[in-house]
C-alpha cells in the first residue's frame, strides 16, 4: 500500500500567523484540492487548528481530500500559507514570504522641543531708571528683561495677585564734599537712605508696569544741605480690542532747589522742595500697519517758598502752574520692530497768579513737531529716537518767544548677555522768574553702562552732560556728572553697593558754579 502523502507545517510560522493565518492556509487548500470539499472543522490546536498530528500525521483517520496535491507544490499561495511541499525527508529551500501587513504598534515620534515654561516661573528683574524725559518715552526705560531662575542671585520678587513686586530698602553712609552745592560749600559726613518699588503685571490681558523711587540724604555737619529727592512713573495698558487699546500713564519727580541758583541767589535755612507731577490718558487704533495715537497731558508744577538764613521768606507761589496739552502721534510700521512715527503736541501752561511777584505774564502757549522712529530688534535694541522743533509764546510781549531745536531719545541695548547700554535724551521749556527772562532752555543727555563682572558682582557706569539757556537774559549753565556703583550681592535679598558720583556745573551767573565728590558704601536688602 502506497504511503499516504503527509503534509508538513512549520508549527512556529502558523503559531505566528494567528486568525489571519489560518483563513489564508484554507483557501490555499481549496484552491490546490481536486475536488470542492471543505476541510474538517478547526480545533484547539493553536497551528493550523486541523485534525492533523503535531508530526504531520493524520493519526490512522482518512486524510482531508486533496492532500496528496500538496507534495511537491511549487503553488505560491500555498508557500504563502506556510505550507511545504517537499518530498519525504526533504526540507524546502523556499523561505516563505514576510508578511506584508503594517506593524500593530505605532512608532514613536521623537521630542525635538521643549515645552514652553509657565511665565510665573520667570519674574522680572528691576532695570534702574535714570532719567524720564517724556511720558511717552518712558515706555522703553519700563520694561523688564526676564531672569534666569537658576541663578542664586537674581531677586524674585514677591507675588500679589497679578502682580510681582521688586521692593527695595538701601542705607548708605559716606562723605560729601559739596552738599550745598554753591561756590564754597562745605563737606561733611552724608547718610543716604533709598526706598525702590517696580511691579510688573503677569496678566493674560491688559498690562501694568512702573518703577517708584524715593530717598533722603542727612549731613550730620550741614543740617540746611539735608534734602529729599525722587522719581518715578508708570503705564497701564487696557486692551480694547485687538486693535484698540486704552493707556494710562503717570508720573513724578521731587528735587531741591540749591542755594546758588539764578531764581533764588541767597543764602538759605533749608533747601525749598520742588514737586512736578501729571500723567496722560489716551487711545491708540490700530488700522492694519497704520497706528493712530491720540492723547490728553495734564501736568503741575509746585515750588515750596525759600526759607532764608536772616529769617525771611521768599514767597514762590508765583511759579506754580498746570499744563494742559493734547498729543496726536501717527506711526507706520515699515516691518516688525521699525515704525517711524510723526507727534504733534500743543499745550498751554496756566500759572496760579495771571502776574507774578515781577510783574510779568508768565502764561504760555507751546507747539512742538517732532519725526522719529521706534526700534525693536529682537529685544536686543529697542526704544525710540526723534528730532523736530518747539516753540513757545508768552501773554507778556516783554518775554520773548522761546525757540530751538528738539532731540528725543531712549534706547536699551543688549550688548551682550552680561553688558546692557542705555541712551537717554531730552529737550524742554521749564519756567523762571529771573527778570526779563521768559524761560529756560533744557538739554539732556544720559549714559548708563551696566556689566556683570560675576553672576553676582555688576560694575555701572553712568554719565549725564546737560545745559541750561535762560532766554532773553543771557544765563548759560553747563554741567557733567559721571559715577560708578559696585553691587556685590551675598544672596538674593542681601547686597553691598559702593558708588562714586562727581558733578560739576559751570555758570555765567555769579555764584552759581560748583564742584562736588560723593562717597557711599551701603547695605540693599531685596526682599
């Protein structure tokens, strides 16, 4: 009796195949059978599931139909079904044929970006403010760069609400050699107490951003040289819309007047404190890449009255006054970070007395054009610079209009990652009550240099030149002052700060020059 033919499955091919598998293997059968059978029900078996032994075998039961086809097979549907059909004891030299149908498991994309960090992990570092020559101005000198949070010496400040604080405590002692600031002055011991306070807002809409300053200075040997000083401002930002947005700006700055000036000339019981204060409300349109600014200035000025050495008093109320203007501002921005802009501001300033203690109509009406252009070139150069010209007419024809050119400026430059330079530039009419003189002339132009030696050791250096034209009277004043400060910081709320400061100021008037050197060593706490 012949030999049955038997049919040989590789068992790990068909444990592989799985449901997929065994439907292809019975249509290879059906296709390859002599006859149209269907094949024995399915088993258990985890292979093929046929009634076939484990060796190939049919176990002494009549093997399905068609089976003897399968010897030597060269079919490739069957091979595909991993079937051999080699003789007896023979083993195929055919692999069969990788599957073709896509892995089960997705692959896995790689990460190529890191996730963006909370903004609240990154709170700003205050930035001083050195000079605040325009309200519009003071936009650049009020932003913040963001700080490292790794770096163990960086400020944190302190978090209320929306808002983060960077308050700040400092008090110095050193010598003065010239607190007067007269001709003649007199050194003597100086004792310095500083307040600071900037706040930044972490709104999703909206923004408020500021910087308050406020000091005193005490000379033990020169009690009438003691004084207090000043300045600050903010801005608050209301978005409107996406392109309408409401600004509210504010500011202030509080000095002294020194004995030797052309306005007082005399000796003094105490240096009289000068106020200036006033803030702008307005609303910039967005058209596309046309911005459109219109905003209303209030501004006053208040001068306290001179107490002299004799005992007598020199009455100033003359000299207080309000400033109510209007500010139109055009700009097109040419591309990102570059606008040039036209501003137009007219104004008319009102004293409290029609006529001062001279006789003289003091009230005004000013006119100023300026053109510039705001930068902004990846955070590395920003701020704004302008150029025009002012004029100023006064109710009295003795005072002669005031006129001259107009250059304003603020810019931060990032030099590098430990090197920061600051530009400022300012040009205004201030008010005097010289005789014959219709009012004063200013120009300003700051430097501040700020390097970090170490993570936490900065080096500053700063410079201002600056003069004053009193108009109609021939009075010049020019002067300098240039200074360094070294902060050494122990930790992030604890640091000591050495500065030198020299100021010199060269007049026409009598009596009016003056020369000085400042020393202080202090201890800053940032809480």
């Amino acid at each position: 009796m012949a030999e049955r033919p038997r049919v040989r499955l590789r068992r790990g091919a068909a444990r592989r195949r799985g449901a997929s598998g065994l439907a292809l293997a019975a249509l290879a059968l059906l296709s390859g059978a002599a006859s149209a059978q269907t094949l024995p029900s399915l088993g258990s078996d985890p292979g093929l599931g046929t009634s076939l032994d484990r060796d190939g075998s049919t176990g002494g039961r009549p093997a399905p139909p068609g089976a003897a086809g399968l010897r030597g097979s060269s079919d490739p549907t069957l091979r595909a079904a991993g079937i051999r059909g080699a003789g007896a004891g023979e083993r195929s030299r055919t692999p069969p044929r990788r599957r073709s149908r896509p892995p089960t498991a997705a692959s896995i994309r790689q990460a190529t970006q890191l996730p963006v960090p909370d903004a609240r992990l990154r709170p700003a570092v205050q930035e001083p403010v050195t000079v605040l020559p325009d309200p519009v101005l003071a936009g650049p000198l009020l932003r913040r760069r963001p700080i490292d949070p790794t770096d163990p010496y960086a400020p944190l400040g302190l978090r209320v609400g929306g808002l983060t604080l960077f308050p700040a405590l400092q008090q110095s002692i050193g010598y003065d050699t010239n607190p007067d600031r007269t001709a003649r002055g007199k050194g003597s011991l100086a004792l310095r107490t500083d307040g600071e306070l900037g706040f930044q807002s972490d709104w999703s809409a909206h923004s408020l951003t500021g910087a308050l300053r406020g000091g005193y200075s005490d000379y033990p040997d020169n009690r009438a040289a003691s004084r207090p000083d000043g300045d600050g401002a903010f801005l608050l930002r209301l978005d409107a819309s996406r392109d309408t947005r409401f600004e509210v700006e504010g500011r202030y700055a509080i000095t002294t007047q020194r004995a030797g000036s052309p306005d007082l000339n005399a000796q003094l019981r105490e240096r009289p404190i000068v106020a200036a204060y006033g803030g702008s409300v307005g609303v910039v349109q967005d058209f596309n890449r046309l911005q459109v600014a219109l905003r209303g200035v209030v501004a006053r000025e208040t001068y306290d009255d001179a107490q002299l050495a004799n005992g007598g008093v020199q009455r100033q109320a003359d000299r207080n006054a309000n400033t109510y203007g209007l500010r139109l501002r055009t700009g097109y921005e040419i591309r990102p970070g570059f606008t040039p802009f036209v501003d137009v501001l007219v104004d008319t300033r009102i004293h409290d007395y029609a006529v001062d203690f001279s006789g003289y109509r003091r009230n005004s009406d000013g006119l100023t054009l300026r053109a510039g252009s705001t930068f902004e070139l990846s955070r590395i150069l920003t701020g704004e610079v302008s150029g025009g010209y002012l004029r100023r007419s006064y109710a009295d024809s003795r005072l002669r209009d005031v006129t001259g050119p107009v250059f304003d400026g603020a810019l931060a430059w990032a030099a590098t990652p430990l090197t920061t330079l600051r530009l400022t530039a300012s040009t205004g009419v201030i008010e005097t009550v010289v005789p014959n003189a219709s009012g004063v002339l200013t120009q300003a132009i700051g430097a501040e240099l700020i390097h970090d030696l170490r993570r936490n050791l900065r080096l500053t250096l700063i410079g201002t030149l600056y003069s004053n034209d009193y108009q109609g009277v021939g009075i010049r004043e020019d002067g300098y002052l240039a200074g360094l400060k070294i902060d050494y910081r122990l930790n992030r709320w604890l640091g000591i700060r050495v500065s030198y400061a020299h100021e010199n100021l060269h007049s026409t008037s009598a009596g009016s020059s003056y020369a000085a050197d400042t020393v202080l060593v202090g201890l800053r706490v940032n809480p």
